[in-house]
C-alpha cells in the first residue's frame, strides 16, 4: 500500500499566544513546536497500515525550515520518506494554497490513502482535508475514529452530532483522523537514529509550479475578549453556597 | 456582479436544523445592510416543505434540490449540487454552518469554487463592502479578523453563538438540477445516540466533570443536574482518557470547542487546553475545592468546596427554580 500522511507543525497546546501589538499576527519568540496532535493519529494509522499490508508511508509537509523536526519525528515514528514543501512564498498561505501545493507533491506519488488531521490546532480551519480531496478528485472521509482496510475500499466510522456514521469509500480516498482512532505510538531511540538517513525531498514554489496567492487572508489578530473578573460565591456550608449560586444564575446572569 | 447572501441549509432526517435558523437570521441582517435578497440552498429527499419555515427567519428564496441520492447526506453529492447553485446564482456571500457536515461541506465547496473559507466564525459584519470574519485561532487563545480576496465570500458560523431572530419573508421555492453523479462512498449504517440528549457543540447548558468526579459513577450528580437544566454532560480529557467518559464528551482544544449559555465545571482544574474548549461560554460557572485551580480565572461564579457536597444541593435549589 502507498500511504501518505500529512503533518503540520503547530505550537504545543501549552503555549501561551501573545499578540503582535500591531495585530499582525502572533509572537514566535517563545513558542515550541510540536506535530499537529491529529496529525500523530493519522501518522499511527499509516503506520498500522503499513505494518498489516506492507507498503510504505510518505510524510508531507508545507512549512518553514523548523518544519523538518516534525517530519523528521514522523519518520522516527517509523514513516519511510518524507517531502517537505518549503519556500517563504508560503507564509501567508490560506488552507486552499496548501491544499493545492499538497496535492501538487502528492499527484507525483503512488497513493491508496492519504491521511491529514482533522484541524490543525492552530489555524483552527479544518479544511485541508477535503480542499486536498477537491484538488485530487477524491472522495473525503473527515473526522474519522475508527478505520478498517478491505483491500479495494475502506470502511470507517465518523461521528456527527448525535449519531455514528458507518460508510464505505472505494480507493484511493482521503481520512481525517479524530481523536479516539488509536494511540500514537513514540519515536525510539533507535528510530530517531534512522530517521536521521531516511530520505526528505526539498522543494521549493516554483517547482510545484502552483499559484501561492491566500483568498482568505487574516488581517488582523486580536486578543480575546477579556472577561469581566468573577465572584467567588459566598456561604457558610454548602447548601447556602449553591442558593446563592442559583440566585445569581437566575437573578444576575440570567442562565436558568 | 455577484450579489446577495446565500445559506447552505442543513437538515436532517426531514427536520431543520438549530443552525440552519441561525443562518437565515444572520443572512437578513448582513443582506438589508445592502438591501439584497437572502437565499438558501435545501438538499434532501422531498424537503421542499421545510423552505417556508427558511422563509420565517427571513430567507426570500429557496433553492431545493431533490433527490433520494442526497439522502442521507454524502459528501461529495452535496458538495457538487450545492456549486452548481451557487455558481449559477452568483451569491456575494455564502454561510455555512460550523456543524460537523458543514464543516465537511464548505471546504469541498470554496475548493470547487477556488475561494477562501473563514472557518468556525463567531462574528461577521460588512465593512467597505467586504464580509469581515471574526474567529478563534489557537483554540480561542486569539482571535483573526478574515478577509476573503474572491467570489464568493464563505464562512461558517459557530452554532449557538448567532441568535436565530424570525424576521419573515417569502421562503419562495425554485426546485433546481440536483443529478449526482454515482458516489464512490456509501453510508452503510447510520447509528443514533438513544440518550435523547443534545450534542455538546449544540447544546444551551453543560453540566462538565474532570478527574475532581474520582471516577465514572461520580458522573451521576451531574446527569441530574444537567437534568434538571436540560443540559448535557462533558467531560475533561483526564475524565476520558481514564476511560470514565466517552470521547464524544470531551471539552477542550482536542476535543469539542462548546459555546453554551451556561458552563458549570466540576472538579476541573482548567489546564490550557480544556479552557481553550470553553471560553466563548456566556456564563461560567466553576466547583472546584483549591481555591487556586486556574479555571477560577474564567469563571463567572466561583465556589469554593467539595463537588459532590455542592452539586446535589445546586440541583435541589435548580428544581425549585424552574419548577
Ligand atoms: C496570516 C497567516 C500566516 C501564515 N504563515 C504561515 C507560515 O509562516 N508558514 C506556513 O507554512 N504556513 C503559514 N500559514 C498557513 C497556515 O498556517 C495554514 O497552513 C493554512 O491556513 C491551513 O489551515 P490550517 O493549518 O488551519 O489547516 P487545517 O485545515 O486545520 O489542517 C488540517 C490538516 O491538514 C494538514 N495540513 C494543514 N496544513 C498543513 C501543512 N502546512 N503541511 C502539511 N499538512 C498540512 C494536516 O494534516 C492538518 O491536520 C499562514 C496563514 C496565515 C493566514
Ligand atoms: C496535546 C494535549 C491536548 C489536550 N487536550 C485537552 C482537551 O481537549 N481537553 C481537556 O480537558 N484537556 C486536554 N488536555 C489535558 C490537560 O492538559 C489537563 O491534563 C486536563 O484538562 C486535566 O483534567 P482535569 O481538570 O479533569 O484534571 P486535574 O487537572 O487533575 O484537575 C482535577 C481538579 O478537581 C478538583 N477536585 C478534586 N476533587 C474535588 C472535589 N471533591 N470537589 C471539588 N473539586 C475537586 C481538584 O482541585 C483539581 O482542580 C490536553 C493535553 C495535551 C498535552
């Protein structure tokens, strides 16, 4: 099987976003990068694939110079060889161009199943996925949890508000994994130490030949809303702590 | 010139759904600024008779498209008929909702139509003629003004978050072309939650417990007050990787990003990324004993002392009140 996992660099869930006082984005300063954490699932799901069906699994990766540890941590994860999509013409690259330089890489490549995460946790827009999956041609499975292999097609549950989703798609075909489709695995030593000579691909813009003009384009950043300070409810036991919570509820906030 | 707002309704099982209401009214109020039309696109197995409940929240025209292939919804079927209206019909603006298909189906569309997307929005509004896209990025930890360089301008909107405000028009019906193609996916089985209780991302009360619940049991106090408030549980990561709370319950930013009117938190101690998840909440309420847990710094209302002391109390007192 050919399988090709999309991974993005993004800032660990425990970072603090400073604003740029002049709303152009987000200070970079002190930030550490990590993989996309849907990305870790889809990277997993490629590699039990891999592992059951044989084949191999290709990493691909639009981002700045940094963005090679992740594809790196990808292929100590055990992924084979990797791609990775660099050029500062992408700095300001909207969902839709990366879509489009993926799908640029990815045309080249044997594919049955290509994988992305569901959202990247820092952007937030969630469409990667099924942009890439309109610029193969392929159909989309996004937020999936649960993925079985049937040799011409893939069976997958994805659940939707108030209901679990079961289909079945032909290949090739794109997944977008959610939480709850396996365990990451972690890089081994041993890993790390082969994916230093596995292979990484560098190109650049101009050789995927594509255009890197964003439609949606952030124009200004902004710090969220500060909220008004709390009360902290008073009482002396408490059942009259959660009077007075319900008083406030209903009285002040008006929330029940 | 491309001219007007147009939704993209959902539906589901022959009923509209919250945010389909929630589009329409926040399509009128960005259309009259211009005083352009609001249409909207309705895909399904004869649904035609939903168009004139669009028309009470102020949708002029519907677009229906009929055929038993769009039912239940795939995306690909959606995503080509719901093009081609648009296409046809040159809408200056068009919303989505930020619902799991609608997220699903607006970024298939804006590939199609080779336009930007603002994805999750929480505000939008016209200034200098131009849709402006307030969102969260890094799950609500800032905020991005978006603007979209083509035609037509797409956003989806956070449920809960626009009100649905009736306003009525015409809702008239124009039945289009909606021939599919034959799909490459099947949905073999459609499995429903029996619990009857709405999902996290749409619901108006959230009753949330963490690892303070000690283990799955503990979660009975919060189903009965979600009870008594018509609410819905949650959960923090710790609760669900602890295997105590299905996946589908966890709150946070690797999990469901939730805007209820109101947030109680029980025992969560509001580490980044669960804050991340429920912020936008209009009101926080917080149980927690450590009086230093950092979800004290969201919250609205604070109490200080033992969940499972304050909780039965909270649901006597709640009884009366909505009684
Ligand atoms: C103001 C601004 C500045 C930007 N600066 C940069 C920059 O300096 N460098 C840069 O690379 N991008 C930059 N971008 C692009 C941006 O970070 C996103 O890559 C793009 O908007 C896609 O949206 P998302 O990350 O929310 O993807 P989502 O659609 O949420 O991602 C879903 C999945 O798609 C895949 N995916 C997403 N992005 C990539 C990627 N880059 N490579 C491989 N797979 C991916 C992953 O599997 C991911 O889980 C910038 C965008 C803006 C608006
Ligand atoms: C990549 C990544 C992604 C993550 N994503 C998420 C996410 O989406 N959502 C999420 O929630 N977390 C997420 N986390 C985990 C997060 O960092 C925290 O570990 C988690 O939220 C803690 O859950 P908790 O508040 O329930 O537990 P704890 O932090 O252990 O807090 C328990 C709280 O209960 C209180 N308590 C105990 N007993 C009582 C009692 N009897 N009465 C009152 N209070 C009591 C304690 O004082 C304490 O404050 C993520 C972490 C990582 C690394």
């Amino acid at each position: 099987m050919n399988i090709i996992a999309c991974v993005k660099q993004v800032p660990d869930t425990e970072a603090q976003i400073k604003v740029k006082a002049d709303g152009s984005g987000i200070e970079e300063g002190q930030i550490k990068w990590v993989m996309n954490p849907y990305d870790e699932f889809g990277v997993e799901e490629a590699l039990k694939l891999k592992e059951k069906n044989g084949g191999d699994v290709t990493i691909v990766s639009v981002g700045p110079a940094r963005a090679m540890e992740t594809i790196r941590t990808a292929l100590a994860m055990g992924a084979d060889k990797g791609v990775h999509i660099c050029d500062p013409a992408f700095d300001n690259a909207d969902a839709y161009v990366i879509a489009n330089a993926l799908a640029a890489v990815i045309k080249t490549l044997p594919h049955d199943i290509i994988f992305c995460g569901q959202r990247a946790i820092d952007d937030d827009a969630g469409q990667v996925g099924a942009m890439l999956a309109e610029a193969l041609g392929l159909p989309q499975l996004t937020l999936v949890t649960k993925l079985e292999f049937a040799g011409a097609s893939v069976k997958v549950i994805r659940p939707i508000e108030g209901a679990q989703l079961s289909i079945e798609t032909a290949l090739p075909c794109i997944v977008t994994a959610q939480k709850g489709l396996n365990e990451p695995r972690y890089a081994s030593l041993p890993g790390i130490m082969k994916a230093k000579k596995k292979p990484v691909d560098v190109k650049n813009a101009a050789a995927l030949g594509i255009p890197t003009d964003a439609k949606a384009k952030v124009a200004k950043t902004i710090p969220p809303p500060a909220r008004p300070p709390g009360k902290i409810v008073c009482g002396d036991d408490p059942a009259q702590k959660a009077a007075e919570l319900g008083r406030l509820l209903r009285e002040e906030a008006k929330a029940i | 010139m491309a001219k007007g707002v147009m939704i993209v309704a959902e539906q589901r099982d022959g009923a509209l759904r919250k945010i389909s209401f929630e589009l329409a009214a926040t399509a009128r109020k960005l259309a009259d600024q211009s005083g352009d039309e609001v249409s909207a696109i309705l895909l399904g197995a004869g649904v035609e008779g939903l168009a004139a409940e669009l028309g009470k929240y102020g949708v002029d025209k519907v677009f229906v498209g009929d055929n038993a292939a769009l039912e239940p919804y795939v995306t690909e079927a959606h995503a080509a008929v719901a093009a081609k209206i648009i296409k046809d019909n040159d809408p200056a603006i068009v919303l989505f909702g930020a619902s799991v298909q609608g997220k699903d189906l607006s970024a298939r569309v804006a590939a199609k139509l080779a336009t930007g997307l603002a994805t999750d929005c929480t505000d939008v509004k016209i200034d200098g003629g131009k849709l402006v896209c307030t969102r969260p990025m890094y799950a609500g930890k800032c905020f991005g003004e978006v603007v979209i360089d083509a035609m037509p301008q797409i956003a989806s909107l956070r449920p809960n978050v626009f009100p649905a405000a009736e306003n009525a028009k015409a809702g008239a019906v124009t039945k289009v072309d909606a021939a599919v193609e034959a799909q490459k996916s099947k949905i073999l089985e459609v499995q429903k939650d029996t619990s009857g209780k709405v999902d996290l991302t749409e619901a108006n009360v959230i009753v949330s417990g963490g690892r303070g619940m000690k283990g799955p049991e503990g979660y009975a106090i919060l189903e009965e007050l979600a009870e008594v408030l018509k609410g819905t549980v949650g959960a923090s990561r710790a609760a669900v990787d602890a295997g105590w709370r299905p996946q589908k319950d966890q709150v946070g930013q690797t999990g469901k990003v939730v805007s209820p009117n109101l947030y109680i938190a029980c025992g969560i101690s509001g580490a980044i990324q669960h804050l991340a998840g429920m912020s936008s909440s209009k009101c926080i309420v917080a149980i927690n004993k450590d009086a230093e847990a950092p979800i004290f710094t969201k919250a609205d209302y604070g109490v200080v002392d033992d969940l499972f002391k304050v909780v039965p109390e909270l649901t006597a007192v709640c009884k009366k009140l909505v009684a």
